[in-house]
C-alpha cells in the first residue's frame, strides 16, 4: 500500500472530469437527437407515422430543426456546465479559514520560538 501524502488538490484528475463533462455532454445529446426515440414524443409534428410496420421516420424537411434542437441544448448545457464551474469554489470556505488559521498558529509559534 502506498503511503498517504499531502498533496495541494487532484491533479490532472481535475481535468480530466472536465473532459468526461463535456464529452458526456456531447455524447448524450447526440444519442438523444439521433439515435432514441424521445423526441418523436417530445416533437410528435415533426415525425411522419408508417404504415406497415408502425415505425416512424422524420417529416420531409425537418431535420434540420432536428439538428438545431440538439445543437442548442447542447450548448445550454455546456454554458451551464462552465457557470457551475465558475460559482462552485474549488476550495471550499471552511477549508480556507482552517488553511489560514493553520498557517496564523504555525507563524505565531515561530515567532515566539524566536
């Protein structure tokens, strides 16, 4: 077993969750436009019902309100994901005040040793 060190934060893990986020993001929107079937549910007018086997296929025309649907919600998310990014603080409050006082308490030590 390795031995615990202090280190200062994550490291390169911190980007790579960023990565999986965006490409989570990327991914899922893509499998939500083209390849399930929600938003024939979602868009019913958009989608054309056929006859012999029930499947349904997109309306003449429409894909590319298709394409511009899943390529805005896509982009919300991503905006959303980097405000989250930008208002959550890596560092939180609590664990400041404890660094400072820390660091308060080891610099009066020093100075009264001296």
């Amino acid at each position: 077993r390795p031995l615990p060190r202090r280190v200062k934060n994550i490291g390169v893990w911190s980007q790579v969750m960023k990565v999986m986020v965006l490409v989570s993001i990327l991914t899922n929107c893509m499998i939500l436009g083209f390849a399930s079937e929600q938003l024939m549910q979602w868009l019913p007018w958009m989608f054309t019902r056929q006859t012999n086997d029930g499947d349904q296929t997109m309306a003449l025309g429409s894909g590319r309100y298709v394409v511009g649907i899943v390529f805005g919600a896509e982009h919300i998310l991503i905006l959303i994901a980097l405000l989250l990014q930008w208002a959550i603080s890596p560092v939180p409050e609590w664990v400041r005040i404890r660094i400072a006082r820390r660091n308060y308490l080891e610099r009066m030590h020093i100075a009264k040793r001296n």
